[in-house]
C-alpha cells in the first residue's frame, strides 16, 4: 500500500485510486488492467489474498509476467484497484437504488436483498467478492461514504433510533454482518430468507421502526 512517483490518481466516488501510467497504450492498456484485476478476482474463489503472485495472476489472464508490473507495481497494489473497483460497483448499487426509493431505511435494506439476488446468480464472484472485502475491513469500511450517509439520514427521518455519535460503529457493524450474511457457508449463496431475518435483526438493533421495516421487506 504505498504510492511511487510513477502513479496517476483519478477520483471516484470521492476516493483517489491508484493505477500506473499506460502511455500511449489507451484502450489497450485498460483492457490488460481489467484483465489483471478479473484474474485476481477470480483466484481468489480459490485461494487467499496472501497466495497471489504476479506469475499466477498472468498465467490466469493469459499474459506475460512482464505485464504485470506494466500496470501494477505489486500484488499488494492490484489488490487495492480491486477493491477500488468492486466498492465502486457496490456504491453504484446504492446509486441506482436512491432513484427508486425515498427513504433511506429503505435503501438500507434492500441493497443487500439486491446484493444476494446477484449472488445467486453468479456464487463463484461472490465467494471472491467476500474474499477480497474482508481481506482489508477497515479500508472497506472507510470507502462505504453511501452507508454512512444513510445511517444519517435514516436518523433524521426518525426511520432508526440511533446517536449520532453511533454512526461509524453501527456502520462497521452493519457492513460486517452483511459481509457474513452474504458469504454465508462459503459453499451455496444466501437464501432471500436468511438476508431479510440478518436484516432485521441488524436493524431493529439499531432500532429500526418495525411497522416500516416490515413493509419494506415483504417482498
């Protein structure tokens, strides 16, 4: 995790991400990164953050070892563009569900309803999802700005009896055992059922109104 000379920094979601120059390489050279970045994930169903080598990141997207390091200066690197990138997909969920729901309870409850109908269609980036989120929960946490802005604002609508001081450690709370509920056993996706019950039990501990809470998970 440390910046060198020959880094760029372009801002999303209010977050800088790290990448190495690619010259003259354009569209090229963000295909390799994306490339890169899929290998990674995908090992990761697999094995730990630890295990990766740039030699079996490149033999996994079917580049040279050279490459590698045309991109990313380390594992340790591309494992944080990883990250970068599947928040930021994450937070585009968020995105997408703000345009469809007024109310900020809401959208806390149905993004991970949302999250776990995509894992049962697609287990195996799940499994490397959660792999890759818990490898840094704190760096997780700390990119999660949507979470917290919701938190907030479910205080202000009175939809969550919550301090504003609570804030940040219900936010890691609720970031922790949506992470858990969603990597379940590690061998099948959650069931819709254990997502809503995770929920309201994450919820009402932030003392949730249930009437609304209730309504909001029916479906």
């Amino acid at each position: 995790m440390h910046t060198q000379s020959d880094k760029t920094f372009t801002v999303k979601n209010g977050a800088s991400v790290k990448t190495k120059q690619t010259g003259s390489a354009g569209g090229k050279g963000a295909r390799a990164q994306e490339a890169l970045l899929d290998a990674g994930l995908e090992l990761l169903g697999e094995m730990s953050p630890r295990e990766l080598t740039a030699g079996t990141i490149c033999i996994a997207a079917q580049m040279k070892r050279p490459s590698f390091y045309t991109y990313f200066d380390s594992v340790d690197d591309l494992l944080d563009a990883m990250i970068h990138r599947e928040i930021d997909r994450l937070e585009a969920l968020y995105d997408a569900q703000e345009t469809k729901n007024k109310t900020a309870l809401h959208r806390l409850a149905r993004i991970p309803l949302n999250l776990a109908d995509i894992a049962r269609r697609d287990a195996a980036r799940l499994k490397s999802v959660m792999t890759l989120m818990t490898y840094d929960p704190s760096f997780t946490h700390s990119r999660m700005g949507n979470l917290r802005r919701d938190l907030q604002a479910s205080i202000t609508e009175g939809s969550l009896a919550l301090e504003k001081d609570q804030v940040d450690v219900f936010a890691r709370v609720y970031l922790a055992g949506i992470l858990s509920l969603l990597a379940h056993d590690g061998k099948k996706p959650p069931s819709r059922n254990d997502v809503k019950n995770g929920l309201q039990i994450l919820l009402l501990g932030g003392g949730a109104d249930a009437a609304a809470l209730a309504h909001i998970l029916k479906n």
